[in-house]
C-alpha cells in the first residue's frame, strides 16, 4: 500500500480555516509598529470576512497599508499551523448586510458568554474587513501534520451519522433504569 501524498499548502490552510475558531491577525501600525491580534472570522472558499469597531487599530493600520498576515492552529508537538499572507479590503456595507448566518452561529456561545447578543454584536462590530489569501504557507516540523493527511472519503458523513444514531440511543434510555440497577427510595427523577 503506498502512502497517500500530503495536501497541497491552499488545501492544508482551508482545512484549518473551516476548523479553527480564531485566527491571529496581524497589521503593521503607520509608525511601522506590528499589531497583532486574535479574531473571530468567516471563510467561504474564497475570502475571510472579520466584522471590527469601525475605529478600531487594525481599521486604521489596514487604511493606510491593507497587507495583512493570519495565523491559525494549535502549535502541538509538530507545530502544525497555517500562516496566509493577504490583502484586506474595508468594506463600505454594514455587517449585518455581508456577514453570513453561519458566523453568528459559530460564535452564538462565546457571544452569550460575554453577555453580547448578535444584535449587539452586529450594531458593534459594523466594519467588515474582507481579506483574500495572496500566499499560502503552511508551517510544521518533520512529520506529516494532520492538517496535510488527504481526508478520508465518505468520512463527514459517516461520522456525523454514527453521531446520530449514539445520540438517538442516549435520549431513548436516559429515562429507563440500567438492567439489574434498583434505585434507593427518594433518588433519581
């Protein structure tokens, strides 16, 4: 059996974009100062979309020189991160007008945690930043990372329906007893 080849650097980085829940963006100041900071991001395919404060830093870095770094990943025991190289655009829409539902979902959680309802965040975070990968440059040590292991065909929707079924059987016998269990009088429901 041969080896499956690793993924190209474009296809290791979605992987993690589609995965990962922050990434680390960073700008450079007009002093030439580097800002970096870690967001909360979108990706279709094609671009990322961030929503900001319309006066925040990286609004004012990214107006004067819209080149921008990303890192994402979890720097394991083989550093198996993605870096992208970008140009940022500041779009001159709401966010409430370009983000897509599926960003508030992801982030619906760390919102509530915060105290921050998405109508909140939409009427705060007005400024959406469009970034377009112009390079991609994965980063890791000597063995294949997991992000550059081909993906399993089928392997999704096989997992996501094996999910089912356990989940199914969870609810069904939550509520009856365990075989030979008799509970004490005054516990369970």
């Amino acid at each position: 059996m041969t080896k499956p080849t690793a993924l190209p650097p474009a296809a290791r980085i979605d992987r993690l974009l589609r995965s990962e829940p922050v990434v680390w963006m960073s700008t450079v100041r007009p002093d030439g100062v580097p800002h970096l900071i870690p967001i909360w991001f979108s990706w279709d395919g094609d671009a990322i979309l961030v929503a900001s404060k319309p006066h925040a830093q990286k609004v004012r870095n990214l107006r004067e020189n819209p080149v921008v770094m990303l890192a994402l990943g979890k720097p394991d025991e083989d550093f198996d991160v993605g870096l992208l190289e970008g140009r940022a655009e500041l779009l001159d829409v709401p966010s409430s007008a370009v983000l897509p539902a599926s960003h508030l979902a992801k982030y619906r959680a760390a919102m509530s945690a915060i105290g921050l309802t998405p109508e909140e965040f939409l009427a705060t975070y007005t400024q959406v930043i469009r970034i377009t990968p112009t390079r991609y440059l994965p980063w890791h040590g000597r063995t294949q990372p997991k992000s550059g292991e081909p993906p399993i065909p089928g392997l999704d929707q096989r997992l996501a329906a094996a999910i089912r079924r356990v989940a199914s059987t969870v609810k069904s016998s939550a509520t009856a007893p365990l075989p030979g269990v008799t509970l004490a009088p005054g516990t369970g429901s």
